[in-house]
C-alpha cells in the first residue's frame, strides 16, 4: 500500500510537472502572439484603427436592438443592421463602399424580381404555386451561378450576385408561408440601408483609409525598391571581395536585391484589387470632377512588372554558375555602375514625381545616361578580344594582361579537364543507377555538384557572362523607356500637375 | 395645323427609328452575350455543371420549407439552410470544405462565447446588461477584426472568423429581448448543418471538382507552357525572313512565346488559393493515409516562376532594339536549337512525369542536353572575333566573310552616325523643352524614335546582344536543375510510383 502511495504521488508530481510544463508552453505561446499581435499594429497603426472602427460601429448598431425609443421604430429588423456592417465595413472606403453598393443595389434587384414572380404565382393553387418557386429557385440559381464566372461580373460584382441570389431565396421562400412578406422585405431593406449608411460614415468620414492612396503609393515604393535593386545588383556585381556565389534559397530572400524587385514580381492581383476598389471611391485630388485614371497604374503596373523581370535577370548574373573573373569585369566597372547609378537616379525622379503627384521632368532621360552608355560602349569597344577563347591566347597580350595573368593556371588545364569531367559525369551517372536505392538525401547533395561540374567545365568564353550582364543592362535603359511613357500618360491622364524647374530632380 | 401634324408624324417616325434600333441594339447585345456565356461553358464545362448543381442544392433547400411534412420539423429556420447553401456552395470540393467547416466552427465558437456571457450578465439589471452587452459586442469586434489581420488567420479563416463575428453579435444582441435564445440558437444550428451537409454532398459526391486537381493539372501545364515557349523563342530568333522586331503591345498578348509563359508569371495567389483549399480535401491518390504536400506544388510553382522570367529575359531578346545581323546569329544556329530543344525534353518529360504521378526518370538532365552544350561552346570558340569593334575590323576577314558583307555598309558611317544622333538628340531636346505647350500625343511619338535612334546609334559590339542570348540559355539550364530538384522532391513527398523504363521518355 505504500508503494501504492509513493506511486500516486509521483504520478501526482508528474501530473503537477506536466500542469506547469502546459502552463509555461501557453503563456510562452500567449506572450509570443501578443507581441507578433503588436508588431502588426507598429507595422500599420491603421490596422488597429480599423479594427477599433468596427468594435465601435457594431456597438453603435446595437444600440438600435438595445435602446428602447429606437428599437420601437424598427423593432426585430434591427438585427439585419447588425449583419450588414459585420459584412460590409471594410478596410478601406473603396472596398466597403463596392461592397456597399454591391449589397444594396443585389437586395433591390433581389426584392423587385422575387415580387414580379410571387405576383405571378399569387393567383394559383398552392401545388402549382411550390412548383412555380421551386423551378423558379432553380432556375435563378443557375443563371446567378453561371453569371458569377464571367470575369467581368466576378471582378466587380461577384458580392452582389451572391447577395442578389440570397435575397431572392430568402424572399421567394418565405412568400409561400408568410403573407406580409412585403413589408418584411421592406422593413429589412431599411435597416439594411441604416447599416450601410453607418459603414459608409465610419469608412469615408471617420480617419479613411484610401485604396485608391495605397494604390499610389504602392506604386511609388515599387519603383523606389526596382531602383535600389539595380544599384546594389550591379555593385555586388564588381564588388571586389569574391563572396561565395553559392547563396541558399533562404537567404535570398533576405537579399536587398531580392527585396527591392520582390514587390513588383507578384504585383498582379493586389493593383487589380485596389485599382478595382480605388474607382469605386470619390474624387479628391482634383477639383474637375473626371474620372481618375485608376487603369492606368494598373497599366504602369504591368511595365513595372515586365522591368522587373530584367532586374531578375541581372540578379540571375550574379548568382550564375559561369562567372567572368573579377579582374575582366573590374575594366567595365565605372561605367556599367553610372549606367546603373543613372538608371536608378531617373527611377527615383519617376518615383519622386508620382508621389508629388507632379509630371516629370522632360528631360528625365538624361544626357548623363546616354553618356554612361556611350562610355560603356566605348570600353567594350577598346577590350575587342574578350570573346577569345582560350586557345587562341597567344597572340593578344596587348591589354589585358592582369586578366591573362589570372587565367593563365586556368588556361592550360581546359582541354583535359572537360574530358576528366565528362568521364566523372558518366561514371557518377551509372553509380547513381545502381545505387537508385539509396538515400534519397544522399542524392540531393550529390545533383548540384555534379552540375555544378558539368556547366562550369564548359568553360565557354570568359567573357559571355559579362557580355550578358552588359546587354541587360542595355536592355533595361530600353525598358526604361517603356516606364517613363507609361508615368507620363498617367501624369498627363491624372492631370498632375506641371513640371516646374523648383521641383529638382531627385 | 396641317404642319403640326407633318411634324408630329416625323416624330412619330423618328421615334420609331429610335425604337427599332433600340430593338436591334438589344437584341445584337444579347446575342452577343448569348455567345460569350456559351464560351465560357465550352472552355470549362464545369462551370455549367457547377451552376445546375446551385440550382438544383437551392432547390432541394428550398423544399425544407416548402414541403408540408419537413417544415414541420424544422419550422421557420429552415430559412437558414438557404443562405448557407447559397454562401458555402463553392465550385470546388476544397473550397465547399473550407467555407463549411469555418462556416461551423465559427458558429460553435460564437455561439458557445455568447452563452458564456449571457450567463454572466443574467442577474443583472436592464441597464447593466444592456451596457455590458454594448462593451462585449465593442471588444469583440475589435478583437475579431485584429485577428483578421494576422497572416496566417487571413489565408485559412477569414471566413470563419467573420461568421463567429457575425453569429455572436446576432445572438448576443438578440438574447437581450428573447428569452428562449438558446433553443432558438440550437435550431439554427441543426438546419445551418443540414444545408452545410447537404453542400458537402452536392460537392464531394455528385461531379466533384478538385482544387488538388486543378493545381496538379495546372502545374503540368505550365510546365509545358514553358518548353513550348522556349522552343517557339529560340527558333524566331534565328528565323531567316526579317520580320518587324517592334511588336505592339497588343501583338505580344498573342504570341506563342508569350502565351507559353504568361501563366507561370502571374500564378502565386492561384497557386496559394488552390493549396489551401486543397489541403483540406481528402486524399484520393493513395491508400496511406499522410498529409498530400500541396506546398511542395507551391514551391514548385515558385521555382517555376524564377525559370520563367528566365524565359522572359530570352523573348526579350528576339524584342531588343540593337541586334546581332541574322547572318552572325546564323552560326550558333543548330547548337543553340539544339539546347533549347533539350530543355524542352527535359521539360516536357517533368511534365508527362508529374502528369502520371511517376518519378522522373534518373537520367532526365540527358547527355544530349550536355552534348549540346559542349558543341555550342565550341562554335562560340571557333568564332573568337565577334567582340571585335568594327573600327577594328580590317584585319580579320577569315571566317566572318557573310557577316563582314552584312555589315559593311553600316561600318563605314558609325562614327559619324554616333556624331549626329548626338546633336539630333540634343537638337530635339532644345526643341521638346521649346514646344512644352505643344500637342502631347506628338510628343509621345516623338520620344520612342528618339530613344531608338539613341541607343541604337550606340552600336556596341555586334555579338553582344547575341552573348547574353547564349548566356540566358545557358543560365536556363542552369535554373533547370532546381527545376528537377523540385519535381523529384514533390515525387518524394508525394509518393508518386517509381520510375519504370517501359514509362519512356516523353
């Protein structure tokens, strides 16, 4: 017995132990998500004002169900108030007001289209009258559903739809048992509208949040980040120290490269959403009453999208296998990195333009850069044997000797050494068949190398890879182009207004 | 009076023109719509089969209520059985799941969190209760809204935390003036689960559609997408006719190079969207019982995307305003379609692989593809001179004979050439800055031919737009090691059946 006790006590202890193990675990857990919680508030206060907006609008609504005078005026509806600005209020003016409207405008459409077919069922049986709802509940059901794939519906008015299909049911059901179904519909309609009203009053009067705002300055801070992402590309490119090349995926997203064009790359669906949201909110940047020109930072958008998959590619130089020796790339340095410096200069003036909403400057392409570029092409020029294999060496010692000089141990194992590669390649290939089942992992590390192997042995010409890096380059002041019409057309779209000679160039 | 008639007939008749093509006008329209919605079905048939499947759930709904023997079970709740089918009935079976099961816990939580505080405000006194319900409905929001915000929460319970929100505002707020809230609650519940069941089987049982499917379906189209566009790339760039390399904007939406890889660009938020809703389908494709690894697909549609902007570095070659002269690019000619031809084996076998849930087969990276490799970096090795400034040109005649010939006329005028953009860049320029008031649009077609004429009158080295060609194909090989990595990682996780030589290679 009393080892019987000893046990209960020690399972007691261990119970105890696991009690205060869970209660550490959970205040860990709470104390961690309170502070990511916070963390997402210092990253936009706008969060937490939002979100104070609906605790108080809900509060506000309650009142109507709460407060004895107004509950007398719209009794028991009062509750569909309450569902509308749960559904509807959202974080910006822009989406409550589409979803807003969308709600409103589906309930109407809904009530009117329910009460032309109660009135033509009024007259009949009740068999025949539950058929007439049943087939017509089909039938609209269909058509509704089917409506909502059409990518121009679904963009703009897929809530809508969805709100329409559930009033007509709701209505069209309720008519067979409920005789007042007319003044239900119309009751709730009002509290429906006291609720959309209250949503669009806390939404565009108290502290707004614009999509059409984010919309801007999102697109400003994608060009500021493409033009830090092309600066700091190209002067890791002639950075002297030789890092290793080799940057894990995980890192890479750490990169300050990575992160200035990350922005861009997967900018489709979120300009779509705000341009989509941004023209349903009103005018306030100008005093002409025009339609603001919403599509065209979408447009602006895309140009931006398809210059970022130059600067991917430029960023894909530095992380190739195949790299030019340093001391090639070190004679191109200064002017590839003016022409970058002036790339990236006319990116923030673009950028610097659109957040002042401003034209910019007609002379944003500057002489500079066609300089930078002209000096570029004169380097390339006066370096006429890069493309020289190594073979035929001998005879050009004339200008780059530093270069030679780094290749020279290189040069003389070339021939022999793609042979050994090709013989290893094949060998590891059939180890790697017979040993097909062994570690997987195993497999995993062995892959790269022997890529690794079989691309660097190729050794093409030193100079490819730089001729590559060079002609991006080009390629992008080319592109650069593309995006200053496109910040043109929306300066001139938008009205902004004219370039002074006060406002300096970024 | 006689005149009053004439023109009282004249509008009778204008408004009768008015009418009829008013009439015409409609009915054109409808046809066209007619036909649009009968494309949208051709493309997916689904989609009708998705619509007769609303139809028909709301109609079954709708017999709950319309039927005299199941209202007498269910009463007048039976109304919410309606909305949920028309709110959680989704096209696929994931989606359906996921609306449903939130749609659930969501109403458990709220309702279970509004009992507790209807319990604790019970003894109270009307105007404490009222105030206290006021103050939970606020915090709540507030707290439901911030948590919305949270990443994690956003992508996999939005919904449900709405509904919670939505459900605990309607009971709470309600139970301050009905008294038998809680059976009210439970009937709710009970015709809420009858419409999610009856959602479930309308979507997992009857013509269900996968979003699992579709993810894996549109992996292997991507894929393939990107070895077509490959392949279609690399032959326009050495087709012999000289076609108009300025492409408009609209032109580029139909290209079949574009077409290959417009959908790798833009698939993150499909890709994330048909992963989570994914995860929460039941497995099919095995008998054990494991997590499918969805993630791996979205991993390897991101890898995927890297490769493809690759690929849009490649078209954005054929599109460049400086060229190498078809007649130089004529020598890389069969090395270069050869790589490219192997990477889009390589691909097309990834994807048959993935297609029919099989490991790719160990020696998918082809000897071939490194055999072309090797011949093209030969041919680059036999062709030393391509960097050679054509002010430099005289000496070398040997093997460049056609190409001299190609260039010869342009050489003798490139330095003067350079000379005279110059001024006529900075002779526009005065005028631009002179004509600011002048007709925009004449500016717009100004500027693209003053850049053209700028940065083509820079000339660089002939080879070099071709250097970053050779580059990008090599670097694609390159990215297509991760490629493979990944599928055969997802060939892994996903314990796709082994690779078996009578399986062939695509």
């Amino acid at each position: 017995m009393a080892r019987n006790q000893i046990s209960c006590k020690s399972k007691g202890h261990k119970h105890m132990i696991l009690i205060v193990g869970f209660m550490k675990k959970f205040t860990m857990l709470s104390i961690s998500s309170w502070q990511s919680a916070l963390k997402l508030g210092r990253e936009d206060p706008r969060r937490l004002v939002h979100a104070l907006k609906v605790g108080v609008a809900l509060t506000l609504v309650s009142f109507l169900y709460l407060l004895e005078p107004l509950f007398k005026g719209v009794g028991d509806n009062a509750i569909w108030a309450v569902i509308t600005v749960v559904v509807v209020l959202e974080f910006t003016a822009g989406a409550t007001l589409c979803k807003g409207l969308n709600r409103g405008v589906g309930t109407l459409c809904a009530g009117s289209l329910a009460f032309l077919i109660e009135f033509m069922a009024e007259k009949t049986g009740t068999i025949f009258r539950a058929a007439f709802i049943g087939i017509s509940v089909c039938l609209i059901g269909f058509l509704a559903t089917y409506l909502r794939f059409i990518p121009y519906i679904k963009k703009n008015y897929d809530y809508g739809v969805v709100i329409f299909l559930l009033t007509f049911n709701l209505i069209t059901v309720s008519s067979f048992r409920k005789r007042n179904v007319l003044y239900l519909a119309r009751d709730r309609l009002y509290t429906i509208a006291i609720g959309c009203g209250l949503c669009l009053l806390m939404s565009l009067l108290i502290l707004p949040n614009w999509s059409g705002e984010d919309l801007h300055h999102s697109t400003v801070y994608k060009i500021e980040g493409l033009a830090r992402s092309i600066e700091a590309c190209v002067n890791e490119y002639f950075q002297d120290e030789d890092k290793d090349n080799k940057i894990m995926e995980e890192n890479s997203f750490k990169d300050p490269i990575f992160k200035g064009y990350r922005a861009v790359l997967d900018s489709k669906s979120i300009d779509e959403t705000l341009a989509t949201f941004a023209s349903w909110e009103p005018r306030r940047h100008s005093r002409h009453c025009y339609r603001y020109p919403w599509r065209q930072y979408v447009k602006l958008g895309a140009v931006l999208r398809h210059f970022g998959y130059t600067a991917v590619a430029l960023h894909g130089c530095l992380e190739s296998e195949i790299q030019t020796p340093r001391s090639v790339r070190a004679l191109f340095r200064d002017p590839c990195i003016r022409v970058a410096g002036e790339v990236s200069k006319v990116l923030a003036e673009l950028a610097s333009s659109i957040r002042n909403r401003r034209r910019c400057s007609s002379d944003v392409l500057s002489e500079h850069l066609h300089k930078a570029l002209q000096d570029l092409n004169s380097v390339i020029k006066s370096q006429p044997r890069l493309f020289l294999g190594s073979n035929n060496a001998p005879s050009n010692t004339n200008m780059l000797v530093d270069w030679r000089h780094d290749k020279h141990a290189l040069s003389e194992v070339v021939l022999p050494s793609v042979k050994t590669d090709i013989s290893s390649i094949l060998e590891r290939r059939s180890k790697r068949v017979a040993d097909k089942s062994a570690e997987s992992a195993e497999r995993k590390v062995l892959r790269p190398t022997l890529s690794k192997l079989a691309i660097t042995s190729l050794e093409f010409s030193d100079a490819l890879p730089f001729a590559a890096f060079a002609s991006l380059l080009v390629e992008m002041v080319a592109r650069l182009e593309l995006v200053i019409e496109e910040v043109e057309e929306l300066g001139r779209a938008a009205n902004f207004k004219e370039f002074s000679g006060q406002d300096g160039i970024a």
